[in-house]
C-alpha cells in the first residue's frame, strides 16, 4: 500500500501516540501413550505425540480497520480526551471510532450520538439496548456490531448464551415478554419499516413499555441500520479482543 494509503490503524498511531501540545498522550488472549502394537523397527515403542490442549490464538483480522484509504485527521481535543478514556477503561480503541476519525464533524457527532442513546437516561437498561443493537445487526448480518455488541450482550447479561442466541436468531433464546416484545418491533422496523403500524406499537404498550420507551427502542434500532450499512460498506473491522470477551 502507498505511503498516502497507510491503514487507519497506521495513521491512528501516529495520531495518538504523537499528539499535539495540549494532547494526551495515548498507548494504543499433553500427549498419549504409545500404543502396545507402535513400535519401531528396532522393537522399542514409538514416543507419542503431545496432543496440545491448548485453544489457538485467535487471529487478528482487523487490519486495515476499513476497506476505505482515508487518513486519520488530528483529533480535537474533546476527541483526544475521549480516546484516552476508552484506551484506559477498555484497553483499546474500538475501531468505529478510528474509522470515523478522518473527520472530526462525523466522529463528533457519531460519539455524541452513540452515547446518549447507549448509555444516557432511559426507561431501557442497557442490556435492553444492546440487545437491540445486537437483533438487528443480526437482521443485517453486519459482522461489526455483531462482533462488538454481541460482547457488549454477554458483558451485561453475565450470559454468553444469550449473547450467542441474539446473534444468531433472537427467537431462541430464553425471553420474557417484555423482551421478546422489544426485540419483534425492533427487528420487523428493521425488516420491513413501511409495515410498522399502531398495533405493533400497542403490543409494546401491553408489555409495560411507556411511548417514550417506544421511541428509544425506535431510536436505537434506527441507529443501528445506518452504523450497519455504514460498516458494511466499508467493510469495517471489530477489534480483535472483542471476540475473547466475557465468553
């Protein structure tokens, strides 16, 4: 690859590592026996062969981050904050972020959104929301939120069935109601939108869920659509730790 086509992870480093005045500093898982008729031609039994038991390094394969030659811009100073706190809280920052770092008017307001919607006030806990992420990007089969939500699942639910369930098909795994509930509207707004009427809505209404919980089941569907057609798109890589996680 040419030097002005470094990989986002390439252009990160240099990003991070060396920021500018002002800018935090960021440093970016035996053997058998031998067998009474295994002998060797001089008659004494062959040695066995260890049988390692030991599971295989996972392989990284996120390198490029996307499939797209976009250099990483300096990170404000509100992005360099926050990439430093994701690098002390999680080890590592999650590729999204680095994919959308060529430009600080879409990561800016990417991470505002994400934020609010994941992790601000709601009538949904967050394992709710994740779920949701994690059943529609099943729907989408979009290998990047299901790698990192679907481990986002099994870190809330403390559960790794269950995180294996939603990515594979929500409708076998153990639900209550309430779930199943959220996870059928999320799922038919993402299959088919133009389809979604007042008895749906109603349905979630039954269940306990208030209008404005609606809307935020609603939000954080749509959300997901568009990062998954994004990621696709640009064929957009989960970090590797993500696949080890909570399992």
């Amino acid at each position: 690859m040419p030097k002005a086509n470094k990989s986002a992870k390439t252009a990160a480093k240099a990003a991070i590592a060396k920021p500018g005045k002002g800018q935090p500093v960021l440093h970016a898982i035996k053997g058998g026996k031998a067998s009474a008729n295994n002998k060797t031609a001089a008659g004494k039994p062959a040695a066995a062969k260890a049988i390692s038991t030991k599971p295989a390094s996972a392989v990284a394969d996120d390198v490029p981050v996307i499939g797209l030659n976009l250099e990483i811009a300096k990170l404000s100073p509100a992005m360099a904050t926050y990439f430093k706190k994701c690098q002390d809280k999680l080890g590592f920052v999650p590729n999204v972020l680095l994919a959308y770092a060529f430009d600080m008017a879409k990561l800016e307001p990417f991470v505002a959104m994400y934020n609010e919607l994941m992790l601000g006030d709601s009538g949904l806990s967050k394992l709710e929301r994740e779920m949701i992420a994690v059943a529609v990007s099943s729907q989408n089969r979009c290998y990047y939120c299901l790698t990192a939500h679907g481990a986002a699942v099994r870190q809330y639910s403390g559960n790794p069935l269950l995180g294996e369930h939603l990515v594979m098909n929500y409708r076998v795994a153990r639900l209550n109601k309430r779930q199943r509930a959220m996870l059928d509207f999320a799922v038919k707004l993402t299959a088919s939108p133009a389809s979604v009427e007042e008895g749906d809505r109603e349905r979630l209404r039954r269940v306990g869920f208030t209008d404005r919980e609606i809307w935020d089941i609603s939000a954080v569907a749509g959300f997901f659509n568009m990062s998954n057609r994004v990621a696709s798109a640009t064929d957009m890589r989960p970090n590797t730790a993500y696949h080890g996680q909570a399992r």
